[in-house]
C-alpha cells in the first residue's frame, strides 16, 4: 500500500512540474513585446533641400531623412511635425517636441538654452546675387542685403554691414522669401548657406543668378536640439556616430547635396 502511494505520489508531482513547465512557456510567450520608444521631432518645413513640405503636405528633406536614420537606430518611431523657425525653440521648451532637427547651427546663444547633439554637418555661407557683375562683394555701398533671421548668415552681415557704407540689412523669415525679393530687386544679394543657395539656383526659373565671391567658412556646424539636461542627447549622439560609421550618412549627403 506504501509503494502504491509513494508512486502516486511521484506521478502527481510529476504531472504538477510538468503543467507548471507548459504553464510557464505559454506565459512566457504571451509576454508582449516591448514597444517602440515613441519621439516627437520638430522641423521647420520650410528650408529646402535641408527640410521641406511637399505639396500634398509630407514633410521631406536631408533632416528628415537623418533623424529617420537615427530614430531606425534607437528603436524610436519618430514623428516628424512642422513648426515656425521662430518657434522652434520655444516650443521645444514648452515640451511640445522632444528634438529640433532644422538646420540649425550650434551657436552660443542657442547653447545658453538647449543642448546640442554632435554635428551632423556643416556649414559654409555665400552671396547669392545676379551674375552680371552688379554686386561686387568687395565693393559692398548703398545696398539692401537679404538673409533669414536668425541664422549664422544673417548674424554675419547684420555686425558687418548694417547701418555702414550705406548698407541695410533686411531679415526675412524664410531663405525662400528673401530669394524671392533679390529677384524682385529688392534687395541686391542674400547672404545664405551654400547648400541653400545652391538648390534654389538648380530651379530653371532663376537663371541669372548666382554665387559671387568666395565662400565663407564661418565654424557653422548643424545638431539636433534637445532640451538642457536631457538624457536623449546621449541616445541620439550614439545612435548618430552609428549612422556616420556606417556610411549612411554619407549617402544620404550626396542624395540630397550631390556631394
């Protein structure tokens, strides 16, 4: 009788550990998948070829594509939304975005309120005028010249020409509309970023312009913004050097730049 109930014994114990086995597994398998890191990322859809928006509304450029690329390398699904240039920094501030990529450069000021990412690239600014000789960039008197707020260029020949030789500087909010008054004449030439500049002269429709002078290196690199102290700076600066190391980046600048 003993035997009998030892060997019970033995079966039912063998039975539990065997349900509490399958038990496990299937609670092991029904365990969700962790979800993506989700990311709110604000650009200003307005500087092309560094971010646009495309007719039927999509936003589209080299700084979408780069914090795609960075996102892919986070695990994060990003959403890319619109946003004023002026408004960018502000808002991210405000806690409605998490990051801005617009093109923007790594600048003192902006450092005083926001953290900078690494570069992702870099800058050099030019003249952008007619090219029948009319603007001499050596010779700058008496003229009205164009580039958009807040930006390196337009820092540039605000301290160096405004209010001097008869020069006045007029700041526009968007590239596109001070290239829209050079044509109009009404200024005589916007200082921009040569990437700019260049894929606004690539349009059939503005030939007779183009760069005069030299163009110059004024230590303007571009970062992704994020708020001070945010440990998201550390996660993105990893998952940029990814991009660079594997070549990505690299393509993505001769897709947009040509280069």
């Amino acid at each position: 009788m003993l035997k009998r109930l030892t060997a019970l014994a033995v079966l039912c114990g063998t039975v539990l550990v065997g349900c509490g086995q399958d038990k496990s597994a299937e609670q092991a398998d029904a365990q969700p998948t962790a979800e993506k890191r989700k990311l709110t990322i604000a650009t200003e859809a307005a500087y092309p070829p560094f971010n646009n928006t495309t007719p039927d509304g999509k936003i589209v450029g080299f700084d979408v594509d780069v914090i795609q690329a960075v996102c892919a390398e986070m695990n994060a699904e990003c959403e890319i939304k619109a946003q004023d240039w002026d408004g960018l920094i502000p808002s991210l501030l405000a806690n409605h975005y998490d990051a801005i990529i617009a093109g923007m450069s790594i600048t003192k000021e902006r450092q005083a309120q926001v953290d900078f990412s690494e570069p992702y690239f870099s800058n050099t600014i030019v003249w952008l005028a007619k090219n029948d000789g009319s603007f001499d960039p050596n010779n700058i008197k008496n003229l009205v010249l164009g580039s958009q707020r807040a930006t390196t260029g337009a820092a540039y020949i605000s301290e160096k020409y405004d209010g001097k030789d008869g020069n006045t500087v007029k700041l526009y909010d968007t590239y596109t509309n001070a290239y829209l008054d050079l044509k109009a004449g009404r200024n005589q030439a916007v200082m921009a970023e040569k990437v700019s500049a260049s894929d606004w002269l690539k349009q059939a429709d503005n030939q007779g312009f183009g760069l005069v002078g030299e163009e110059i290196d004024n230590n303007d690199h571009l970062g992704i913004a994020v708020r001070k102290g945010d440990t998201l700076k550390a996660d993105i600066d990893a998952a940029l050097a990814k991009v660079k190391e594997s070549g990505k980046l690299a393509e993505l600048e001769k897709l947009h730049f040509g280069n």
